[in-house]
C-alpha cells in the first residue's frame, strides 16, 4: 500500500544564504560518515542484512540492533547541532513514511519523500521569507520513502524544500543535481514570487537556472467555513453549459471594475459570479489553477523571452494552488482561502467548478532546456518516461520536452491523491485533462488498451462522482470516440469542432456531417453505456481562434509570439467573410455578427454538453492569434467596456448568448440523456448526396416541452423554406433568427407566429418553437 495523499495544505521556497561555521560542521558530518552508509545499506535490504553477507538469526538481531543504535547517535548529533543553532525546531526523530509530504504529528511536523533511487536526502528548512534555518539529513528510509519529523516545528510560516543525491549520470535516466533545492511533490502549498509577473527578492531567480520554489504549510489556521455547500446538489453532466476560462486574463484588465488587487485573482472571479450566472453559465472550466511559473519562458534569452505565461500548461506542483492568483500579492495560504471562497460563491450562483489539469507533463522540460524544479531531481526515470536507448532519453508525448510516467504505480497513486485533494479540499466539480491520451502510455510511451490511471479514477470511490472529461488525443495519437472510459469518461469531441465550422463556413459535402454532430455524435459515443452527454461539444477552446477570431482571419497571426507565425494550428477551418481583421465595411461586419450567432445557435441546440470560452459572448479578438497563452495585455485580456453601452454590438451579442443559453436549460428536448432516433428528430431533407446542398433543417421532439425547428443557410442566397405543419392547435412562433438585428434576433418566449413559407437570408439560421 503507497502512503496516501497529504494531510494538510503547504508549500514555500527559500534560498540558503550562508553555510555553518567550521566548528558547528564536523559533529553531524562525521556521525554521518561514520554511521549513515551503514544505515542506508541495511534499511534497503529486504531482511535487515548486510547485502553480500549470510548471517545467522542472532547476528541478524545484534547488526539490526547496532543500526539502530548509530541511527540514533546521527539523529541526536543532528538535534544537538540544530538546536545549538536556534533552529524552529526542539528535536528530529525518524518519523513516519505516511503520509507523504508534509502532516502534523504530535508536536512536530512529518516530511515524508518518495524517492527509491535516492542515496541520500537532506530536509531544507526556511522561514516564510525563504531564509535558511537548518539542514536536516533524513537518515530514515522506509521501502522507497525517506522520512523525518521535526519535533516543535510549527504549523506555520515555514518552507521547505528537499536536497537529493543518486548515483550515477545521466546514462541511467536519473538528473541528480545535489546543490538545487527541490520542491516536495505533495507539497499541499507552493511559495515562489508574490505577484503576477514581477519577480523579486523572494524567488531568488538565478539565469538560465531559473526560480527557487518551496514547499508549504498551514496547520495552525481554522478549517475554512464551507456551509452548506457540502450539501448541495450537483448538476448531472447533461445539464451543464460549460465557460472555458483562464483565471488572470478574465478580470485583470481596469476595465472590469474589479478593485485592483483583486484583478485577474480568484476573488476577482468571485466578484463576477453574478455575470456568469446572468449569461446563463452552469459550470466554469478554469484553465489551470495549480502553482506554475509564469516567467518560465524568461529564465534566458531566447525567441520567447518576453512571454508571460497566462494559460498555465506548466504545472510544478499537483497539490498546490497558483500562489500568484491571491489578492494583493498574499501568498500562498491566502491563495488556498480565496481559491476555496471563490468556489463557494460560483456554488451560490448556480455555476459548479472544472478544473484544468495538466498531467501528461511539467515545466521541468526536456534536456536541452531543463528546468530543475523538483521530480526531475527526485527521481527523474521513476515521474517521466524514458528510453535509455534514445538520442533523447525523455520521451515527449506532449509537445512540452517531458511526458509524465503516469502509469507507474507510485505516479499513478500521485495523481490519485491530488485528485481526491482538490476534490475534499477545495469541493471542485470536475475535471478536463490535458492531452489525457498520454496518460495511456507505458514507461517507454507506448498506448496501453486498459491504461490503470484512467481505469482506476472511473472506479475511484470519489472520483467516479465527479465529471471526467479528457482532451482525448497527445502529439502521437487521436482517441476521439475510442478513449478508455468504462461508460463513465467524456471527452472533448475535435471532430465535433471540425464538422461545425466547416458547414456553417460554407464548405460542400458537410451536411450529413452536420446532422450527425447535431444529434449527438452517435457514430462516436453510441456504443455500451455511453450517452449523448460524453460529447462535449465545442467550436472554440482556448488554443485557438477565438470566435470573432474564426470569422474575421482566414489564417493565424502569430508573429507576436516570437516564432516567425510558425506556431499554433494553420488548420482553422476559418472564413474572414471578405476582409482580413478588422474592417469598417459594414456589410462584412454584419454577416460577421450572423456567422458567430449561427455558431451558438448550432452549439446549444446539439445534443451533448456545450462549451463555449471566455470572451465569445461578447466578441472578444485576440487580433488573430491563435495561440495566445504568453500575452498578458489587452490582446488576452477581458474588455469588459463596450458591455457598458447597451447599444454596443459586444452588448447586444452578450445578450443573445445570454438568452440562448437559458433557452437551452429551459427546453428538456435538449440535453437528452440518450441518443435521439426518429421520433425524436425529424430531418426535412431530401438531398443527403449532392455536396453542393449547403441547408439543413429539422425538427426536435418536445420530451416534455415545445417541438423546436431549426433551419440554417449556408449559401450564398435566400432560401424559401415550407415549414412543416406545426403540432395540433399550435404554430410555429420565432424565437431566433441570425439575420435579424438585437433584440429581434432572440425574441424572449417567441414573437406572434410566422407564415408557413420562411424566407432565410444567406449564411443565417432560425429557430422556432411551437406553441
């Protein structure tokens, strides 16, 4: 059984400034020469025993009994050194292997470390300013764990971080580096700089080495007060509308009228639970919230040295919050608070909470451009993959130098455990993982049909009731339709996104295609105990245009980022309507308008779970590029001042989400629980075959509510469209119609009636509803 996941928050950072006097230095280090390669050697092997030698059962005892008795001269030579130091501790005993990272013991604090292929590991210990107080070698290794707890440490304002020596180069796939500090794997809280973006004397950034980032506690504060949000009811997958956000970008600009401490924090998206509730959100997908370096790309010069990281793709730490989202620069315990308030006011508001992680890789990268931050020093051949027989001894599934080894047993139990903690912890709802298809892998990369990690989070106890939702392909490999779920994963459907764009845009042969996405993706997800809701529908993520973006380029403006545009996708399936960015040709303009609301009617009428992303709602541009995770500017940013004007046309988009959005939570024809068959869609189509047909309509069956019909138009003319007869005693009254101005294009409750013959201008859509 692997020690279970930690018992409390914490994480620090701190740099050693000064070393111990020559008088102070020989008492441990001659206790430790004398004695702890004697003791390390019999506490790794299996029976006590000296390896190479038989001994009897008596002389067994006597050798286990002197270990013990040098264990402990090393362990007191280390009290007595450390207290003649005034360290902020009283004593160290061996402590205990479990739980891993840092837990409250007693009156002392336990370090517990996984790392089997160590030969040694020093505890460093620092105040909450990073400033050295003690070296504590851990002498006490249970199986693959070292461990040690300080007696009289206290439960707060310290940070710690690990030293790890190995044997051997890099020829046996270990990155031993003994000098750098290293960050505790299960270390519940990170310290690194305080604010966004700006470095300082904390972080002791060193060129080319990079940031000092230290582990973390908080054992002394009180439990933070939840209420009742423990027992609140949570939505099924089928009912969420999900909005895909980055914290820092969303409320950072002046514009937002967040006070300016609170901008781009956790609190600052608290202060707008209030609009996402109005825009009709049920669930936020929050880009990733875990401790990641924003300056990672700023360490040395190089092509992106001006970037800052805002997405967060760059996890160091699995447990831990990202620091930098605290108000006022407050660290990482008041991170931790404001994470969890901003939870519990999303709960008020009706929106649950998805969390973005990162598993298949970390900011340690490749070895070309390492950055030493923690496994990799650890025990670098255990947390990633690699192949010894390569040019490249790290394999990289993920574009980013490094692949998690994420199916190895004590890895696997890692990411468990952080699981299980951000879900206990923080009462987060769900989660979207990155390129999960590389969770799927062996040691050596190669795709694994029953992958345990994903088998046993869809069996886990707490993590089989909360949503799952997987990026379902990596660099190597596309697992749309066919990523391992046990009927309980959902995964992000790409060819949904596809087939979307390319009929709405105009493209022949599309229209089945169309129809098929529309109806839930049977092809894909129609298969044991899935359902319509394991789709999760999507035009627009993150890594991409955005959706103004989609109808205003025909190809990706990226020179900003620094790689000559030779970054991020060339295959965006766009249409620029006329001109290329923006244009004050007012005809273009507004089939621009007609084309984004031809995209989310198309989007909250389909069957599955729609997502759409920060910004849409209210024509957000990233000036066409494509992919925007290192600007933190107005390019990136939320403007939240043309939804000011009510005569705006970002308000007046705003509003047409809004109400469409509540449309759909309001109608039980949508959002079925199982795929729809004829009595449930009636197609008006006869020309399934010819590529040139650019229209389709249908008409979905009430399930307890109003028949819907929706027709959409992408020729390039006017289309008469015969409406079939509406239901006895009704008739079919207009709710949309893209080609109309606000507030005419959604008409609240659907206006008077229509006639039976509807004429649909080019590149628009209707929707009706019988009453």
């Amino acid at each position: 059984m692997l020690p279970s996941r930690p018992l409390a928050i914490g994480a620090s950072r701190a740099d050693r400034p000064g070393s111990r006097s020559a008088a102070q230095k020989p008492c441990v280090a001659h206790a430790v020469r004398q004695f702890g390669g004697l003791s390390r050697r019999v506490v790794g092997s299996p029976a006590g025993t000296l390896p190479g030698l038989s001994l009897t059962p008596s002389q067994q005892w006597q050798q286990r009994f002197r270990v013990r008795q040098q264990r402990r001269t090393v362990v007191a030579a280390i009290a007595s050194e450390v207290a003649a130091k005034s360290a902020p501790f009283t004593g160290v005993t061996a402590g205990s292997p479990s739980p891993l990272g840092p837990s409250k013991q007693g009156s002392g604090v336990n370090f517990a470390l996984w790392a089997k292929h160590a030969s040694s590991v020093k505890l460093v210990v620092y105040d909450k300013n990073h400033k050295w107080q003690a070296d504590v070698p851990l002498e006490a290794k249970t199986d693959d764990v070292w461990h040690v707890c300080l007696e009289g440490l206290p439960g707060s304002d310290v940070c710690y971080g690990f030293k790890v020596s190995g044997e051997g180069g890099w020829e046996t796939g270990q990155r031993w580096d003994p000098e750098r500090v290293l960050l505790d794997p299960y270390a519940p809280l990170t310290s690194g700089r305080r604010r966004f973006g700006v470095r300082d004397e904390i972080e002791d950034f060193k060129h080319k080495v990079g940031s000092q980032f230290l582990g973390t506690f908080d054992f002394d504060s009180a439990p933070f007060d939840w209420g009742n949000d423990g027992a609140r009811k949570k939505k099924h997958l089928k009912d969420l509308i999900v909005y895909e956000m980055p914290v820092r970008p969303f409320t950072a600009s002046p514009s937002s009228g967040v006070p300016e401490g609170l901008r781009g924090t956790y609190l600052g998206v608290a202060e707008k639970a209030g609009y996402l509730k109005e825009l009709g959100i049920t669930a936020v997908e929050l880009l990733p919230v875990f401790e990641y370096d924003e300056l990672e790309f700023q360490r040395h010069e190089n092509p992106r040295s001006h970037m800052v990281n805002i997405w967060g793709y760059s996890h160091i730490n699995f447990f831990s919050p990202m620091s930098r989202f605290a108000a006022n620069g407050g660290g990482p315990v008041a991170a931790a608070n404001e994470l969890k308030q901003m939870v519990k006011t999303l709960h008020e508001n009706g929106v649950e909470v998805l969390l973005d992680v990162v598993y298949n890789h970390t900011a340690e990268a490749d070895d070309r451009d390492w950055y030493t931050i923690s496994m990799r020093g650890i025990d670098n051949k255990t947390y990633y993959m690699t192949d010894l027989g390569a040019p490249t001894q790290l394999v990289n599934w993920s574009g980013c130098g490094n692949t998690i080894n994420a199916n190895h047993p004590m890895v696997k139990q890692m990411i468990i455990d952080s699981l299980v903690h951000w879900v206990e912890e923080y009462h987060v709802d769900g989660f979207r993982f990155d390129l999960a298809t590389a969770l799927c892998r062996d040691d050596k990369g190669h795709p694994i049909a029953s992958p345990p990690l994903i088998r046993e989070i869809a069996k886990h106890p707490v993590l089989s009731k909360v949503h799952l939702i997987a990026e379902p392909w990596d660099i190597g490999m596309y697992q749309v339709g066919s990523f391992p779920n046990w009927d309980v994963w959902a995964e992000w459907n790409g060819m949904y996104r596809d087939d979307l764009r390319r009929f709405i845009k105009g493209d022949p042969g599309m229209k089945g295609a169309f129809a098929t996405r529309i109806a839930g993706s049977a092809d894909l997800y129609a298969k044991n105990a899935r359902k319509p809701y394991h789709s999760i529908n999507f035009i627009i993520a993150h890594d991409g245009f955005s959706l103004y973006d989609l109808v205003a380029y025909n190809s990706k403006h990226n020179q900003a980022n620094g790689e000559n545009n030779n970054d991020g996708c060339n295959d965006n399936f766009s249409w620029n309507c006329g001109a290329e960015g923006e244009t004050d040709n007012g005809g273009i303009n507004a089939l621009r308008n007609r084309m984004i609301r031809n995209y989310m009617l198309a989007l909250m009428l389909s069957q599955g779970v729609p997502m759409m992303v920060m910004g849409d709602e209210a024509m957000k541009t990233h000036n066409g590029n494509n992919n925007w995770y290192g600007h933190d500017n107005a390019m990136t940013q939320f403007n939240w001042a043309p939804l000011e004007d009510p005569s705006s046309p970002q308000s007046a988009m705003y509003r047409f989400c809004s109400e469409l959005n509540k449309f759909r939570q309001e109608h039980p024809a949508l959002g079925l629980d199982f795929f729809p068959g004829p009595e449930h869609i009636v197609w008006h189509e006869d020309k399934w075959d010819d590529p040139e047909s650019k229209f389709l309509a249908f008409t979905i069956k009430g399930n307890g509510g109003p028949d819907i019909y929706a027709a959409f138009n992408a020729q390039h003319f006017q289309v008469s469209v015969s409406l079939p007869q509406a239901p006895s005693g009704k008739k079919w009254c207009r709710v949309v119609d893209t080609n109309l101005a606000s507030p005419k294009d959604f008409t609240i409750g659907g206006n008077a009636g229509v006639e039976p013959v509807y004429g649909l201008e080019a590149f628009s859509a209707i929707m009706l509803i019988a009453k």
